[in-house]
C-alpha cells in the first residue's frame, strides 16, 4: 500500500512504496525492530511541503492500525513525536478539504496552520484562498487570529439577542469579559468583550437581594479593576478564593507571566448587608483546566452551592449550570444560555 506522493523538485524522495509489514515478513522482525521501520519512514516523510504533511499523516495512520499493540507510543517517540502531535497530523491528513487541494502553491507546509485552517467554514476558506490570504507562507497566527475574530463577530450577534432577567438573587456569580484581560497575550480570546465602563454599568445591584453573596473572577492583572467593580455596585469586599491550576494529571499548570509565572486565578467574594456563609471553606482550591477558553471548574460551583445561598445567577458564564440563572437569556426562546 501506498500512501506517498510523487517525488517533487527540491525535496527528498517519499517513502517507500511498501509499508514495513508488507515488505518484510513480520516473523522474521521483533516488536521493537518494526517500530524502528515505522519510525524511519514516518521521518522521511517529514519534508518541508504540504504534500509532506499529507504523506506523513498517512503514514502515521498506516503505522498505528499495522503496529502490534504496545508499539505505537514507542514508534512516535523513536519518530520524534508526541501522541497530541501526532494526532494532528492525521486529523489533517484525513481532512477532505486538503485530499483534493493543489499542493505547495496554495496551502502552506505547516501542519498546525493547515489544522487551523481546516476548522475555517468553507466560505470563509475559500474567500482567503481567493483573495491570497491563505497561501504557502500563511502562519498559524495569522489562521488563529481569523479563526478568533470570526468567534467574536459570532459572540456578538448572540449578545445582541440577549436581554435582563428579571428577578432577585441571592447569590451571583460574575466572570467580567474584561477588554483589557483579551487584549494581553498573543492568543486573544473568541468572546466579545467589555472596557471598564461598560462593566461598572452593568446594573448588578437591581439583580441582588439585600442580603446576598457575590462572586466576581479576576486575574492578577484584573484585580484593581475587580475591587473597583465592588465598591461601585455597592457590595463589600470580605474575602478572596484562589483557584490553584493544574493540568487534569494533577500537575501545576504554568501560565505566562514577567516576572512569575501565573499558576493561579482568583475570585473576589463580596457580601451585601450581613450575610453569612453557611459552610466553612478553606481560600485555596485545585481543578483542572478546561480546554474551553475562560471556563470556569466545576470544583467552584459546587463550593458556592455549598457556601452560599439560592437562587443562584450567574453574568457571563461559559456554559449553563445546574441551579443557575444566567442574567442574560434570548428573548425568542426564552432558554437559560449565558452571554459569553
């Protein structure tokens, strides 16, 4: 079976012709000796073209479903790759917007850039094709800030949608889209946004009871803002929770940062009149990380069920949560479904 392209000017020759199993007899080889073929050929094909790419995903689709059990991870390491890694190349090489795709003149020999790019919507990939934004020298930052604002454009006409929900609360929850916070880093965020003004206008004190409890997030760069926000809507600082991050192994997870690294999130809690909490908790807690940008952990919303009171609501959550009222809901369907 062959899975290589045609050999191009300028570029080594591709793979050979017969997979590993198919040119030698898989008696005659250990485990180990197999994985090493494997591992050979899938750098090989690791050339510097987006035929390259394409080549070397399939081989690596090849290699894992011909590897006897146990000898994939090692033939990507002795390849020079990481499982995650991998995976991309053969999610691209599976993609079927690139099987038919004019190669090296047009898209570019990067497999992160031609996976961002296949999550583009077919109109908007074929407006950048035509108008040559997606060409061989594209980049991923290029590919991701489209990709982003796309998301936001998307964030916004859903905003639009949205109106007040009537009611009092006991409890808030209040994750501000600060325009400041998605405007730092290189990676920007895929939700609209809002300056200070605008979040100092949110009217927060016509939603809350006048005992109640306030949850409002913040990053180390956000907290002078966060304190702002409090006293501005009436509710008085009285403690801050830390989120202590990790990665779903359990390890710390390492943000950015100048002079530390950010390792860590915080929440503001702010009370209006005299309420207590109902449970003691310790400020410090651990939770994983989700993939979904700004979500929040699971770990938190069961601290504030325990801690505080109903009825809950909830200002710019991610996604909905059992026993929370998100302040903002579509007029037309009248669902719970948070401004993002």
């Amino acid at each position: 079976m062959n899975f290589g392209a045609e050999p191009t000017s300028g570029t080594s020759p591709p793979a050979a012709a017969l997979s590993p199993t198919e040119s030698t007899s898989e008696n005659a080889l250990l485990p180990g000796a197999l994985a090493d073929l494997w591992a050979g050929r899938v750098r090989a094909s690791m050339r510097k073209t987006f035929t390259g790419v394409l080549e070397t995903g399939k081989i690596l689709i090849q290699a894992q479903a011909e590897l006897p059990h146990g000898q994939w991870l090692p033939m990507l390491k002795k390849a020079g790759l990481k499982p995650r890694t991998a995976q991309v190349w053969m999610a691209v090489a599976c993609n079927r917007r690139f099987a038919n795709a004019s190669p090296d003149s047009l898209l570019p020999p990067c497999v992160t850039t031609l996976n961002l790019i296949s999550r583009l919507p077919e109109d908007v990939y074929q407006g950048l094709l035509a108008d040559g934004t997606i060409n061989s020298t594209v980049t991923r930052t290029t590919i991701a800030g489209i990709i982003r604002r796309l998301a936001q454009e998307e964030d916004e006409k859903l905003i639009l949608s949205l109106v007040p929900v009537p009611g009092k609360f006991r409890t808030l929850v209040i994750d501000p889209p600060s325009e400041t916070l998605a405007n730092r880093g290189s990676r920007g965020c895929p939700y609209a946004t809002m300056n200070q003004r605008q979040l100092l206008d949110l009217p927060v004190p016509e939603w809350l009871l006048d005992e109640a409890h306030v949850y409002l997030w913040a990053t180390t760069g956000q907290l002078q803002n966060a304190f702002a926000l409090l006293e501005n809507w009436g509710i008085a600082f009285n403690e801050m929770l830390v989120w202590n991050k990790t990665w779903p192994n359990g390890q710390p997870r390492m943000g950015m940062g100048f002079n530390f690294r950010h390792t860590c999130e915080f929440v503001l809690f702010g009370v209006r009149g005299k309420l207590r909490t109902r449970q003691a908790f310790g400020t410090g807690f651990e939770a994983p990380v989700s993939r979904e940008h700004s979500e929040k952990p699971d770990e938190f919303y069961e601290i504030v069920r325990a801690a505080s009171y109903p009825p809950f609501g909830e200002l710019f959550g991610r996604k909905p949560r059992d026993g929370f009222t998100n302040l903002y809901q579509e007029t037309e369907q009248g669902i719970t479904k948070a401004a993002a």
